[in-house]
C-alpha cells in the first residue's frame, strides 16, 4: 500500500493508503476528500479532480500529457504543478505524495 | 408556425440508451422521435470519449464509444426514428386525454402517448468559468453561446479559451467588434491549427490583442461590464471590455427536467424495476439518469431498461391489443420489420 495525503482547502489533512495502479481520484473520492468532484468519472473528460502537487513531489509525479493539459483548461487557478488527479496512478515512487485540493473545482 | 409534431414516444435524449430504446419500441410497432441538444446522435458517447474503447457491451470485447453509437444508429435505421438535434424539452404537460405535449427552447410543440427521459447525466450546457462574480453579468454583458453576431457589433470584446468556439467567435467576430481580446492560459491551443494562425495573424497587424492568462476578476456596475482583471506570467493586468465571451466546455445539468413535476431523488429519478415508469405514469426514465435498487450506470443495463420500458408503452399506445413475445431469430412478422426477410 502506498501513503497519499490530502490537504483540503480548509488546510484539514486526508492520509490515506492507496493501492497500486488505483488514480490518485479514485482514492479521494473513496476517503471523501472534500472538493474533488470527479464529474466525468475519470475519462479526463472534465477537470473537477484537479489537484496541485506539492513541489517537492512535482517531478515524480511528472508532467500532464497533452490531452490532460487540454482539460486543465477548463480548471480554475491553473498553476505549473496542477494536474487533474484522476491522471495520476498510484505506484511504489509515489509513496509518502502531497496533493493540495483548489479552493474550487472548476 | 411550424405546427404540431405528433409520434407515438418522444424519446428525451439521443445516447446509447434512447437509441436502443427505438430498436425495442419499433419491434413493437411504436414510431419514436429523439429530440437532444448535441448536434447530433449519441450523447455522451459521442461528445466525450468517441474514441476511448468501451469493454463492458455484451458481444463486443472492445468498441470505441462512437463505433457504438454507429451501430445503434445502424440497428435502429429500419425504424427510420425522427430525429430534433440542437434543442432542448422546455416543458412538459399532460393533455385531457392522457397523452403530452412537450416544448422545446425553440417553441416547436410535439404531442406523444409515451414520453422517455432517457437523458444520460443531464443536457450538455456550456460550462460557468471558474471567475469569481461573473453571474450578475450573465445575459447582459457576458454569453456562453453566439446566438446573433450583430448583438456584439460595436463592442470592446473579451473571448475567454483555447478550443475551436473561442477561435472561431473570435475570427468570425474580429471585423464587427470595436477592438477584441483572446485570452487563454497558455500558448497551445486546442483549436484547428488553421485558426490558431490566423488569429496569430491577425494579432501581428493589431487586429486583436492575444494575451496568456486566465480572468481572474471582473469590473463593472449593474450587470454592464467595463473590465477583466486577468493574471498573467508577469502579474495581474486590466482588459477594458463591455461584452465577455467565456468558451469553458460543456457541462451536464439535470435542467428543465427538474420542473416537469417527478419525484426527483438527488437529481435522479426514480423508476419501478418491472416498467422503467416514473411517479408520472406514461413517463418512463432509463439509462443513467435514473435510480432503483441495485442500479448500475451501464449502458448495458439502460439497454435491458430499455426493454422492458418499451413493453409498458405499448400497452399504453395500444391498450387491449395482445402483445405476443417474439424472438428476432425466429420470427418473420420481426424480420420483416427489420427489414431482413
């Protein structure tokens, strides 16, 4: 099990042990992290599961494909480590990850 | 006045679902007619992710969304559906004799015996930017859709996106503006790459200001816009403009549906398990937007919904009349229907 963390707008921490290969939505919507909506259910057809990596943990993560980079036009308060969190897959590396939930979804 | 339409079943939404639906009604004679807001068939499938593999059809181990949609307008074909895109059901009513008349944001008018909601996770709307206090300037300074192009002529215009409505608004809308701005987060574009140049043209002549960004605040007074705050890579900078344009996407709400007077269950609406019906009899939900014990959005079980909604019409439509179950394999009344014998 790989350790995610939450941190929701009001600054209140969600930790939370995720499997492999599950998004990083998936297991928000799980632990019902407030203010990830996930309206498309994770087709990356909507950006109401955007997140922002925590610096530290942004080149891990690694950069948005072109398509994600498409719907995070449609987000609100876009910054270079925003990334819609149904894209990011669980794994070993991302052990111990810091996401940071938008004020609102777009 | 373009009078009454009249059909059988006025089916709400023109997805996988309401598809399928016309397959099943037709066997039993029912003339349907689809009426949806996209442009054209096959709802979310088509407007989300035609190409993404669907895995779950029973038969298909994989077919991209809109490979569905072909082959449920291919199968539905022998029915010859009628179809109204671009239009959403305003309203609904229930006429003396049972039966509904139903009106679109257009104003044509459609009566029907049986009416099936089977519109997926709501009608397609054009999403609300993420700008904080844009709604008391909704519908006076600022238009999610370009619906008279002379309505913008002689204004300090704002378009907000990257995608094929906000280029295309803003080439189309250049020449009558008194001055125009694009602004969009980042210098990619989702647009047409023949757009992207031509506006890239237009801005080296000073025909329009093309700024990255994102709208951030508005000014004005009364609903009258006079400005956008827009940050940018080297801070916050002050757009004049009187008419804002914010192309954002689609989203899906429940609309209109909310009024028609079903019990609604969290924007749902809740169906009995044998007949699909709503608390409305004559008013049928299948597909995702409709909720029972166990459901499952699958398309699939919108199918088997579907089905069985359709056994229910007909003895609506055709009350006393005898309905013999019959099996396309080997009935030739059904083959002849489908037109294969």
């Amino acid at each position: 099990m790989t350790k995610l963390t939450y941190i929701a707008h009001d600054g209140t921490h969600f930790d939370v042990e995720a499997e492999n290969g599950s998004t990083v939505m998936e297991n928000a919507i799980r632990n019902a992290v407030p203010g990830i909506e996930a309206e498309c259910g994770g087709a990356c057809a909507c950006a109401t599961c955007h997140v922002y990596v925590d610096e530290a943990w942004k080149d891990i993560v690694g950069e948005p494909e072109a398509m994600e980079e498409d719907m995070l036009d449609f987000a609100y308060d876009v910054q270079p480590n925003s990334r819609l969190s149904c894209q990011i897959r669980v794994r070993d590396e991302l052990d111990g990850l810091v996401v940071r939930v938008p004020e609102r979804q777009g | 006045m373009s009078g009454i339409t009249k059909t059988d079943v006025l089916i709400v939404g023109a997805g996988p679902v309401g598809l399928f639906a016309v397959f099943e009604l037709g066997l039993l004679d029912l003339k349907c007619h689809l009426i949806d807001i996209l442009d054209r068939p096959g709802g979310q499938c088509a407007e989300l992710y035609p190409e993404k593999p669907i895995y779950d059809i029973p038969g298909w181990p994989s077919i991209s969304a809109q490979g569905l949609v072909d082959k449920l307008m291919e199968q539905a074909a022998p029915f010859k559906p009628d179809f109204t895109f671009n239009r959403m059901v305003s309203a609904l009513e229930r006429r003396e004799d049972g039966s509904f008349r139903l009106t679109t944001d257009e104003n044509e008018v459609f009566e029907a015996k049986v009416v099936v909601i089977a519109a997926g996770g709501g009608s397609f709307q054009p999403k609300r930017p993420p700008i904080p206090g844009i709604e008391p300037y909704e519908g006076t300074s600022v238009f999610y859709l370009v619906r008279r192009m002379e309505d913008f002529r002689g204004h300090d215009l704002l378009i907000v996106g990257g995608g094929d409505s906000a280029l295309d608004w803003t080439l189309n809308l250049q020449p009558i503006a008194k001055s125009i701005t694009l602004v969009h987060r980042r210098p990619e574009f989702r647009a047409a790459p023949d757009s992207v140049n031509k506006m890239y043209a237009l801005q080296e002549t000073k025909h329009l200001d093309f700024q990255i960004g994102q709208v951030s605040g508005l000014k004005g007074t009364d609903g009258q816009l006079s400005g956008a705050i827009v940050k940018g890579p080297d801070g916050d900078v002050e757009i004049a403009c009187t008419r804002l344009l914010p192309f954002f996407g689609l989203t899906m709400k429940l609309g209109p549906i909310a009024d028609w007077g079903l019990n609604l269950d969290e924007n749902l609406i809740p169906v009995d398990t044998e007949k699909f019906e709503t608390s409305e009899p004559g008013i049928f939900a299948i597909g995702d937007i409709n909720t029972y014990p166990g459901k499952l959005k699958l398309i699939l079980s919108g199918f088997h919904e579907a089905a069985l909604m359709a056994q229910a019409a007909k003895r609506i439509v055709s009350p006393g009349e005898r309905i013999v179950f019959q099996y396309t394999t080997s009935s030739s009344s059904l083959q002849k229907k489908l037109g294969v014998n």
